[in-house]
C-alpha cells in the first residue's frame, strides 16, 4: 500500500461556495488541496476509517445523553458523478447504527400533496445521528427550474424557505453540510458508457439519464443560483471536483472529519457511581 | 494476516434450533462448524466482506425491479453479548443505501398503546433492503415473561401472534434470519467490568444491567420457551455461541451469506434496449 498523504490545505475552506463563486472555474479533473496520487489517497481513505468511526460513536453515545448535536450530509450531484460511491465508501465506515441514509427520489401522490420540504422534515436525523441525503429538497429548485416546473415566483419562496428551514436546523443542533459532486460532461459520457456495457451496471442505468443530460448547460446555471442563494453561513455549500473518484471520497471524509472535530464531542461522563457499580458487579 | 479458514459445517445447519434443542446444552465458549481460531476467523471475516457487499447489492438491484424478496436479519440476546459488534463489524460490511437498521428499546407511550407488532411493522425492511433489528418483539416474550408484566394467556397470545406474523412476513417475501448470541453469566460479568473500567464505555453502561442480570436463569428459561414456541421452518432461531466474539461475528456473516445464496438472485436484466441506449449516449 502506498504512503498515505494527507490534504495540505482545508477541505472545508478551500472548497466552500464564498461570495462570487463560479461553478464554470471549478475544474473536475482537479484535486484542490491534495499533493497526492490516486494510490496515497486510496490510502489515505483507508488510514483515516477508524478516526471517523470513532468520532461518530462518540457523537452517537453522546446523543443517548441529551446532547442534541447531529450531522446532515445533503449529497446533489448529476447522474454517475458517484454520491453512491460516497455512501458506500465513506459513510460505510460508520457504524450503521448511528448512521440514516435517505434517498430522494420522485415525489409520491401523498408528498406531493403537502410542501416539498414535508418529507424531507420528516427524513432528518435524530440527534447523535449522521443524516444523508442522497438527493434532497434542491431537487425542487434544480431539475424543477430546468423543466419550468415551478414559476420564478415559487422558485423565489423555495429558495427563502430552504435557508429559513437549514436555518432552523442548525439553531436545533444540526451541523449541515452540502455537497455538490461536480463531474464534467464528458466523464459523464464515460460513466453511462461503461455502465451500458457493463451487465452487472445496468440496474442503475434508465434512459431518462440520457434526456436530463441534454439539459446540461441548465443543469449548471440552475447549481450556479443554487448556491448564489442558498451558501450561507450555517449551511455553507462545497463544490467538490469528482471526475477522480478517489479524491471525492478523501475530499467528503475530511470533509465529515473536520466538521465533527469542530462539534467539541467527548465520551459522555458517568451518570452513576463508578465505583459502586464496580462493587455491585463483582458481587453479581 | 491469517490464512483464512472456512466453516467445515454450515451455521445454517448446526446452529439451528431444532426440535429436542436444549439452551443449556450450548456451550457459550465452543466454535461448533470451525475449526480454526481467532486469527484465522478475522482473516475469514475480513476477506467474505467483498461477497456479502456483492450480494446485498444484488438483492438491493432486483428489489428496484419489482422483486419482493428481502432480509430481516433479527438480534436478541443478554447485554454485552455482542449485537452492536455484529451490526459494526458484519452488517457495516454492506452498503449503507440497502440497509436499515432498527433498534428497539423500552416502547414509547404511542407504542405502548398499540399491539406490541405495530411499532416492528413499521421497522420492517422494504424489498431489496436487508433489515436488521437489535431487539425485537421477542423482548414482549422475554422480559415481559421474566417480570411477569405479561399473564400466561397474554404470553401464549403473543407466541402465536408472533408465528403468524413471521409467516405473512415470509409470504410476502422476506427471508427471516432469527439470531440469540450466547454468553455465559461469568462471561457477561467479564465485559460488564470492562466497561465499567474503561470511560469510553461508560455510555454503554446502565445500573439497570445488573438489575436484570440477576434474573439470568429466569431469562435462560423465557429464551428456551422462545425456541420451543416460535422456531418455525419459515423463521428459525439460531443459537451463536458467542463467548468468542469473532465466532460470533464469523457466524452471523456466514448465515447470512448462506442465506442470500439461496435467494436465486442475478442482476436485474435491462428494461431498455442496450444497444440503442448506447447509441444514443455515443451521440450525447
């Protein structure tokens, strides 16, 4: 296994939406951050399981005591840019216990009928618990401002509602972070090639893939307001180059890594008598 | 690392309760079916992570194509034993996105006003996913036996609500794995004093253990009348000995992998013409 090397500048600064951020300067072949190759990362990804793991736990247990701090991943990418990958491969090395992932699909007849945040409120972790949205409400302000789906109007109240909502989530406890996986049009290309001609891959293939990717040019503008409007402090969005699988992966752990450092998280202190329950058991 | 060894009998044959099975006769410390030991066990663990992803995500495949077929993978055992080690290090080897893990504690008010299924009906895996409960019902046939919270008509009601409830379950579709990981009382003391001794378990640790400990024999005999009543042949128990935590661990990943082999289950073939689609992407 090659040498692990780690991120010589901050994931979670140097790929963050600030003020007057351009989707069309972030380059997805890049590696924003990280000196390394493919093979350092991979074992970077490896090397740093247990860390995630640990914090976690520590944010699980501290959970069962009242604290009401909890974790939100909102994962948006365009088809194949790999958030399956990112779910498989780095919340995987939590422990699924303390870990809920949701994915959104099409709306059914019943959430359609109520607001679109609706079903979202009600997939959101508890606290102690990492939370990921594999898609989310920005469905309703992406592919439904591509097809028209919602006037600007509506689109105009989605936007103020979503950071009203995220911001109601943070003062309750929750730590959001958001992520875009931003693959290029042709790695794209690639990437629904090879499932094609991959029997094992074509459970994840549908032809609608290939009518949304007409829309690409959309797609990116409808991003590019995404995060014009809706990176704000306590939900800050993060473009993160994937067309090289291993970095978003890296880029996503460090991502959680530093954020959960940044939660002050330590083992729950004893709500009994140490001691005494020690008597207590070597007596049982 | 270990050569790995292999099982030499099927968990999935001599693990399971059969008529005439007596608790008392399963030794907590013995590794029945395998004749390696410890570093040979973790080596197996480590290396069937692969094929149990692979399976699971081909359960999870065919559940999006109108499958019905999927996995409830049911926990009971004493505290300490090992289920949260189980759901870490065996279920954390599949991916996150088909699994759902569903933790059962004291019920709430709103459970308690409903029959003890209503709130597992609501915990039940959707087709393709893999389910797994740490708890169950089976605590309404426990402790409820052991304190008496429960007369005997109510516990011989609930014996057979639960057997109708297993075989519509398995009517429908899902494959029911029951698993009583096994240790023995002095064993249990082993690991209540570790985590007594180290802070970073204190979290894990209620005083409310040793109060239940004390009725170990009465949960002995409750989890015996479990067997004779409810190992049914759509949904028998499974005794692990589990003194050994990585037999435990071997054997809970081996019943399930013997288990979803018998599933029949292939990739989904595509719903689209393959050849077309891959024009069409060539021209995208």
């Amino acid at each position: 296994m090659a040498a692990v090397v780690e991120f010589k500048k901050s994931p979670s600064k140097i790929l963050k939406v600030g003020r007057g951020f351009e989707l069309s300067g972030v380059d997805p072949q890049s590696t924003p951050g990280y000196p390394g190759k493919k093979a350092s990362g991979v074992a970077l990804l490896a090397g740093q399981d247990h860390r995630l793991d640990v914090l976690q736990e520590m944010l699980f247990a501290q959970g069962q005591f009242g604290n009401p701090q909890r974790l939100l991943l909102i994962l948006q990418a365009m088809d194949t840019a790999g958030k399956g990958g990112i779910v498989e491969h780095v919340v995987g090395s939590m422990d699924p216990q303390g870990v809920k992932v949701a994915p959104f699909k099409a709306p059914s007849d019943e959430e359609k009928a109520h607001d679109f945040l609706w079903r979202i409120e009600k997939a959101l972790p508890a606290p102690g618990f990492v939370g990921v949205f594999d898609r989310s409400h920005y469905e309703d302000v992406l592919i439904h401002r591509v097809h028209a789906w919602a006037d600007a109007a509506e689109l105009e109240r989605r936007y103020k509602a979503i950071n009203e909502f995220e911001a109601r989530l943070s003062a309750e406890g929750t730590t959001i972070i958001k992520v875009m996986l931003h693959i290029s049009r042709d790695e794209q290309k690639e990437r629904l090639l090879a499932r094609l001609d991959d029997p094992s891959k074509h459970w994840k293939y549908s032809p609608v893939d290939l009518t949304e990717r007409a829309f690409w040019n959309s797609y990116m503008d409808a991003y590019q307001i995404v995060f014009d409007k809706t990176s704000t402090d306590v939900a800050p969005w993060h473009v993160i180059p994937a067309n090289k699988k291993w970095y978003a992966r890296i880029a996503v752990q460090e991502l959680l890594l530093e954020t959960l450092a940044k939660m002050d998280l330590a083992w729950p202190k004893a709500t009994f008598n140490v001691p005494a329950e020690r008597a207590r058991a070597v007596q049982s």
